[in-house]
C-alpha cells in the first residue's frame, strides 16, 4: 500500500510540473499570441478564445492535480471519522 502511495505521488508530481512547466507555459504563449494579433477586437477572435479555453482547463487539472497530492501528503483523519447529525446528539452539559 505504501509503495503504491508513493508511485501514485512520484507520478503525480511528474504530471504536474509536465502541466505547469510546458503545457500551461505553451498555452500561456499561445494566449498572448492571439491577444497581441486580434487588436482591439479580442473578445471577437476565435484564436483566442481557444487559447483562453485552454489555459481555463489547463489551470483547473493542475489544481485538481495540487489537491490530490496535498490528500496523499497530509490525509485529513477527520475525513474518515463518520458524522453525526446534530439532532442525533445528546446534550452533555
């Protein structure tokens, strides 16, 4: 189980810095390029709304990738616990 733990991490952290080091830099280039030859109409070009699309996803799974590490790192043990509603609860005082 642990090794699996820190396969998932070590694989994980690869995506990541794959996502943030090439591809969102790549769409981030790509934004800017579509900005800079649209002019004054860049809510009306198509380039740019696919490279502001792309970089919207991009950002999204490296966050979503953030939060799945930071789970494996530090597992929150309250996660676990089973809740009980507050009607169910008896008054201790």
């Amino acid at each position: 189980m642990a090794q699996s733990k820190t396969q998932k991490l070590k694989s994980l952290k690869k995506k990541l810095k794959e996502l943030e080091d090439v591809k969102l830099k790549q769409a981030l280039a790509r934004y800017g390029e579509a900005y800079q030859a649209s002019g004054a109409a860049w809510q009306e070009n198509a380039a740019w709304e696919l490279a502001d699309e792309e970089v919207s996803v991009l950002r999204a799974m490296v966050a979503e990738i953030k939060d799945e590490i930071k789970s494996l790192e530090h597992p929150n043990p309250q996660a676990s616990l089973p809740t009980v509603p507050l009607a169910n609860r008896q008054n201790t005082s």
